[in-house]
C-alpha cells in the first residue's frame, strides 16, 4: 500500500509500506477515505516533535481521519465490512487507574495515531485500529464531516467543562481550526457574546460567518481594550487555541474575577508564564484542556442533527498524492487556509 511519511524535517514522501495486519481479536482494517492536516502533523513536520515526542525518522503522522471497514477480526461484534465509520485516535488501555477513572483521554497507556513511540498515522491507504475506536456513521455524515469531528471532539469537550455556556461571554484566541471547534458548540449551547481573534483576517472573516459577535486582529488593534470597551465585567470564560504566550497575556487581562482560563493550543516552546498578580487576585482558574474524552459520539450526532455545521472549515481539498503540498500551505499559512483536507480517492 501508499503511505506518506516524515522522512526528516521538512520533508514528507510517498512511500510503498507492507499492509498493517490485525493481530488482536478487536481489531478492524479501515480503508481510509479523508484525513484533516492538523497543527501537531506540522509540528511533526517542521520541528520534529511535541514537548518530549520526538520523530524518528522515517514515520507517519495523520490522525483525523475517517473510511471503510475492509476486514474485522474474529472477536469484533459492533462492526461489519462496508461500514463507514469516523476514528477516534485514541487508543487506550481500559485497565489503569485512570482508564478506571473515566478519564479514557490521560491513559497511563495511551496510544494515539500518528503519534511518536506510540503509532503510525493514518496518512496511508490502509490503518488497523481497536473497535473501540471506530464509530460508525449517520448516513447523512460525508468522510470529510467524520474526519473533521475529531477537532470538533476538542471544541465540544472543552466547552463541556468550561463554565455553563448559557449567558455567558467568553473569548477565543486563535480562531483556526480548533478555535471554530469551540466556537460551534458554545453557540449551539447558548453563549451570549464571543469574541474571536486571529493574526489571519480570512479566519477572522470564517468566525464571523460562522456565528463571532465580534472579531479582531492582535496585530492591528489593541483587543484586550477593544473587547473590554463592549464587556467593562469582563468574560466568564477564555480559550487559548493558538499556543501563545501574547495570547496568554491578554485572556488573563481579559477574565473576570473567579473566570477560567482553557489552555487548548499546542506551543512550539516548553513552559508557559503568567502574570501572578492578576492571576492570584482575580482568583482565575487554570484548566489544560487533553485532547477530548468520550464526546466523538455526541459530535457526530450534533453533526448529523445539523446542531454543528463544521464544512465552511474545509478550505483546501488535495488528493492524497499532492500532500507535501498540503503540508507547505498549511505550515505557511498560506491562501487563507483554515482546514486542509487529504482525500484518498
């Protein structure tokens, strides 16, 4: 079969790999359809790592993802041959302390597609995952809808433990592909005001389209006092989706006393700082925010029941033999990408 592969910085190939086979009894063989270009793929691409996950080169990153059953193992009960099905990337074990905790997403074990030491990627024609992880499709779901859910998971999981959503004023920092993410299900669960920002007016101008009562560029204008001018109280809640330190700044500025701070991006250095004194005095509360736990259901019914319209994300379309060139657009940030989608046909 084809695969794409980092084969050093920078660099990403097409290859010839032997078929994944299924070796445990959960498992299915997925003929893969679409796949979404995240901000972590180029991460991978361009620096070669995320924190302590370290490419070795040659390797295959991808993991939104979605396809086909080909084939399913002998123990598999849910799925069959033909079905459609989105992948959640995460793979844990279901036995440690935090699986038994419910907290599927911080896995002592956890394996993650597309992930260093952990998985290959599903930028290839052909993935073996866990049942567990596949979740068969509304009818009226596409491929690139299903692949574009895995972003969404982290939107609706981050907005499920934020604060209520209904009245409340919050702020998203970076208004790309994840920063959408959280913009959909807050709308859709009753938020009162949100207010957007970006350093790229294109994605400014898809938040507003896509529901932001107010949107600016860090670059251009002061937001912090712009957005204070309209809320004096200031905002309930903030999500960093950028990965900034600026962005950081300005939502504790932002916050009122007793507001929650959702750190969501993904940054390219090792340790985040905060002013201690506007932290400490407005009793503002700290929450990373893990990828997502046990949501992708609930998004692809938001999907499917028109609650979420993710498609004006989609902005570029590749075939899967033009994904270096996918990769150089998004890494650039060129053309006003928002979401670069992988099609495989």
């Amino acid at each position: 079969m084809k695969a794409m592969v980092l084969t050093g910085l920078n660099r990403i190939e097409i290859v010839d790999k032997p078929m994944p086979e299924m070796v445990r009894p959960d498992e299915v063989l997925i003929r893969m359809k679409s796949v979404g270009v995240c901000g972590s793929d180029i991460h991978y691409y361009q620096e070669g790592r995320i924190g302590s996950q370290i490419v070795q080169f040659p390797f295959t990153i991808g993991h939104e993802g979605a396809g086909i059953v080909e084939e399913v193992a002998g123990g598999v009960t849910r799925l069959k041959p033909g079905d459609r099905v989105a992948i959640d990337p995460a793979m844990p074990c279901y036995r440690c302390d935090q699986c038994n905790a419910g907290r599927y997403h911080t896995c002592r074990n956890l394996k993650f597609l597309g992930c260093p030491g952990q998985s290959e990627g599903c930028l290839q024609e052909y993935v073996v995952m866990p049942e567990e992880s596949c979740y068969r499709l509304p009818d009226n779901v596409t491929f690139d809808q299903a692949a574009l859910s895995e972003p969404l998971c982290i939107g609706v999981y981050a907005v499920d433990i934020s604060v209520p959503m209904k009245g409340a004023r919050i702020g998203i920092l970076g208004s790309g592909p994840v920063g959408i993410s959280v913009l959909l299900p807050a709308l859709a669960q009753g938020v009162e005001k949100v207010y957007v920002t970006d350093k790229i007016d294109e994605r400014l101008r898809i938040a507003d389209e896509m529901g932001a009562h107010w949107s600016g560029n860090p670059d251009k204008q002061d937001v912090v006092s712009n957005i204070l001018e309209h809320e004096p109280l200031q905002l309930d809640a903030v999500f960093e989706c950028c990965g900034k330190q600026d962005a950081v700044d300005q939502a504790v500025k932002l916050l009122k006393p007793g507001g929650k701070l959702l750190i969501i991006g993904i940054p390219s250095f090792s340790r985040w700082s905060f002013d201690v004194d506007d932290l400490r005095r407005k009793e503002i509360c700290v929450q990373n925010v893990r990828r997502q736990n046990e949501v992708v259901e609930k998004t692809l019914h938001m999907i499917s029941s028109g609650v979420l319209l993710p498609d004006r994300m989609q902005t570029h379309n590749f075939p899967f033999t033009k994904v270096s060139e996918a990769f150089e657009l998004v890494a650039g940030y060129r053309d006003g990408v928002m979401k670069a989608m992988i099609h495989f046909d």
